[in-house]
C-alpha cells in the first residue's frame, strides 16, 4: 500500500511539472476558444454564445473538444512505463523491497491525476465564467459530473492503452495510432457502413453516459437496427451506467494486460 | 550512403511503419467499401484521397515530431563534428522521404486504375500530387518546429495531433477567412472554394519550407537541449 501511495504520489508531482501536459491541454481549449469568438454565425461554434442551459453548455460547449481529449492523454502518457526500463530505473525499483504490480498502478493512478488536472482548471474555469455570466450556477455541479463521468473515464482508458501499446510497438507509432483508433471513434457514425462501436455501450465517444445524463444532441443511443444492435440497449439509467462500467472495465483489463507484459520482460 | 542506411535505422522504426500502417489500413477500408458494400465509387475514391491528404501527412508531421529529443547519448553526439542539426533534417528526409514513397506509389495505382478521377474535385494527375506533397511538407516543417521549440516528442506530439484534428474538426470554420483558406490543410478533401486550390497548396508548401528553416534555425545552438530529459 506505501508503495502505491508513494509511486503515485512522485508520479503525480513529476508529471504535473512537466509543460507537456499544460501545453497539449491548453492549446485545444485555447484556440478553440479563439475561433468561437472570431467566427460568425454560420458556423457551429458561435451557437454556444446563446447557449443557456448549463447542461448542454458543459457537454457541448466546453465538451466540444472532449471526444478527443484522449488522444492527448494517450501522446503525453504514452513514455511513462516504457522510459522506466529504457533510462534503466526498472531494474533497480526492482531490486526494492516493493511489489511490482502496486508500483505499476500506482505509476498509473498518479501519472493520470496528474494528466487529469489541466482538464479539470478548463473545465472549472469554463463551468465559474458560465455560472457568473448566467447567473447558473448549476453550471459548477454539472462540469463536476461531466468531468466525472465523461472525462476520467476516457482518461484512465488512454492512460491503460499508453502503458500497454508502447510495449509492444514504438512510441512514435504508438502515438499515431492512438491518434487513429480515437478518431475512427469520434468519425464514424452509427449509419456509417464502416465499422464502429457508434451508439454503443462500448462507444469511445461515450454516448450512453452524454445521452442519458446530458440529454446532449450529439449522443446517439438506442436500437438503429443495424449490425451490433445487441450492443444498443433503450437508453436508462442502468444502460448508461452500465456502459460507464464496461469502459472501466476495458481500461482496467488492459493495465491489468500492460502489468502482466511489464512482469515478463522484466524477468 | 551507409550514413543514410545509418539514419533511416535511427528516425525510428515508428516513424517509418506509420504511414506504411495508415495507408495499409485505409486502402483496406476502401477495398471493403469498394467490394463488400459495392458502394457508390465516389465515396470509395474519398477514403483513398483522404489516405493521401489526411493520413500520410499526419504521420509525417508526428515522424517528424519525434526526431529531435530522442538520442539518449546526445552529449556525446554534440561533440562530433558534424552538427546535430544536419543529423536532424537527414533524418526529416528519411522520415518525409519515405512518406512521399507510399503517397507516390499509391497515386500511381490511383491514377493507373482509375479510382483518382471518381473523386470530382480531384485535380489533373501530375498537378494533383500537391493534394499529398503540400499538406506532407506543411506537417513535417510543424512537426520539426514543434519538436526543436520544446525539444519534447511529447509535446510536439501533441501539438501536431492537436492541429491536424482541429482543422480536421473546424473545417467550415477556416473556410470564412481568406487567410484560413489558403493555410488549410485539407483543401482535396475538405473542400475549400475552387480556385484557391492551387494558391492553397502553394502557401503550405512555402509555410512548410518556413517552419523547417525556423527548426533548422532554432537547432543552431543544440546545447540548449541538454537540460532536456531524453525519453
């Protein structure tokens, strides 16, 4: 237990100094920000000026960039477990009186704290500028949730790939593919006839959560009558849970794939 | 040319399976929509020019962000008489080289089998190589300038990823200014107003010669990555 304690806790304090994590989040956000006040009224963005329900504007407006966010998550994380063996610090943690396994999680609860912070300033920033100006501040409960149920969850799926892919591939090309597999998420709709998780429970871009929670207008959920229906329940709460459930459940088999990897190559 | 061999090992077995992956992986995608769902061709002909226009050039912009900052000896290497920034755009070449062999060799089957023209705003075969070669150039020049400004892969990483998505994401949006116009990166594919195609594809060429003298600039003095840690 100390020495998951103490791995996350170094891991959280390294990783929230390095500018990596602050540059990668707060570019997004920013030039985002930029263009939803240069563009005009024909684009999407400037609809989230009128926006009033604190609701939708946490989801949509400052969730706007969120179905990507794991991509970034997934480039900054993507050098932690494999730079250990690489700057030869593996070997003499190992040689600790530590448990291994404990070390790993903990490397990884910290290292997606840490990740998680920069988010979460956006995300408080957006939900006290939103609450000020409309008077809402319901605004502040509904970014925590969303932040909550939308956010960390993908956080801890990307940061579990990140400590697996790497082991078994490059870095760089790692980082490419993650790029890749979160934007066949974000692209593919459920009419699409490319193949995708659309709509689904297992959707990346987590709809059930955003349809049911957030009555959001880009969640697609519930029976499309196409291939994978069985994985498109009616859309309750249960359902939404459910896939809150099923996403975790992935990243924690994952990192539990990623440990039993980093045990073999260690030996 | 062993120097070559030597620097093609070095950029990274990554950098050069990348592309090789992404055009893989979406030529398949068309092969799937062209004979299991016999769809419409011109949306076939839209997977293979967007594997030329949108993903060739992201994997040239992250093999190129993962040059600098990656030599785990770079004391050593900053004391050799060649300078490392020479080493730097070898390696750019290699990276962005091997790039333009997949996009080349891609057209060439595009064109040859007639997939090229069902796409409608695809240009005249030999011109329309500028649908990869400008967004290939822009990408790799960010990617090198991202990588010698922080001297981080992670970052530059990042940075590269962030923009080629919110392009990717605010393409109506880059369609209001003339300026946003002529630097977007998806002009082929993403549509952009007709005749700003060729003046498009010019500004990223000359934006990516830019950035990569910029990189090449901000390289002179490499003893400032020293206080970097190598990943």
């Amino acid at each position: 237990m100390t020495a998951l304690a103490a791995t996350a806790r170094y891991e959280l304090r390294m990783q929230l100094r390095k500018p990596a994590i602050w540059i990668a989040t707060g570019l997004p956000f920013g030039v985002y920000a930029l263009f939803a006040v240069l563009g005009s009224d024909s684009t999407g963005l400037r609809r989230h000026w009128y926006e009033i329900s604190p609701k939708l504007w946490v989801v949509e407006a400052l969730g706007w960039f969120t179905p990507a966010l794991p991509m970034v998550f997934g480039i900054v994380l993507a050098d932690r477990l494999v730079r250990d063996r690489k700057l030869g610090v593996a070997e003499l943690l190992d040689t600790t009186p530590t448990n291994r396994g404990a070390r790993l999680v903990g490397k990884y609860l910290g290292a997606c704290a840490a990740t998680a912070v920069p988010v979460a300033v956006v995300y408080l920033a957006g939900a006290v500028v939103f609450a000020v100006w409309r008077d809402q501040p319901a605004a502040l409960w509904w970014s925590l949730a969303a932040f909550v149920m939308i956010v960390v969850p993908l956080l801890l799926l990307a940061g579990s790939l990140s400590f697996l892919g790497p082991q078994l591939m490059p870095t760089p090309l790692f980082r490419v593919l993650i790029v890749a597999l979160f934007f066949w998420a974000g692209a593919t709709e459920v009419e699409s006839e490319f193949p995708s998780f659309a709509g689904t429970v297992l959707s990346l871009t987590m709809d059930y959560p955003l349809g049911v929670f957030f009555d959001s207008a880009n969640a697609t959920t519930g029976p499309a009558g196409v291939a994978l229906d069985f994985l498109r329940p009616q859309p309750t709460t249960g359902t939404a849970v459910l896939s809150l459930a099923l996403i975790l459940a992935l990243a924690a088999a994952i990192l539990w794939m990623a440990g039993a990897l980093n045990a073999r190559t260690s030996e | 040319m062993s120097l070559w061999r030597h620097e093609a090992r070095r950029a990274g077995l990554g950098a050069l399976l990348a592309p090789l992956v992404a055009a893989v992986g979406l030529a398949a995608v068309a092969i799937d929509g062209a004979v299991r769902l016999d769809q419409a061709s011109k949306s076939t002909a839209l997977v293979l020019q967007s594997l030329l226009e949108l993903a060739l050039p992201l994997a040239a912009g992250m093999g190129a962000a993962n040059l600098v900052g990656r030599d785990p000896a770079i004391e050593l290497q900053l004391t050799l008489p060649t300078a490392y920034r020479a080493t730097v755009l070898r390696r750019l070449v290699v990276t962005a080289g091997w790039v333009a062999v997949i996009a080349l060799t891609t057209a060439a089957y595009m064109v040859a089998s007639g997939w090229w023209h069902r796409w409608p705003e695809a240009q005249p075969a030999l011109v329309g190589q500028l649908t990869w070669l400008a967004p290939t150039l822009c990408m790799a020049g960010f990617g090198l300038l991202a990588g010698a400004v922080s001297g981080s892969p992670a970052v530059a990483s990042a940075v590269v990823a962030s923009l080629w998505l919110f392009e990717y994401a605010a393409a109506d949006l880059l369609q209001e200014h003339r300026w946003s116009r002529l630097l977007y990166l998806f002009a082929t594919t993403r549509g952009t107003v007709d005749q700003d195609w060729s003046a498009n594809r010019l500004t990223l060429i000359a934006a990516g010669v830019a950035m990569t003298a910029a990189g090449w600039l901000l390289l002179r003095r490499p003893s400032r990555l020293l206080t970097k840690e190598a990943e």
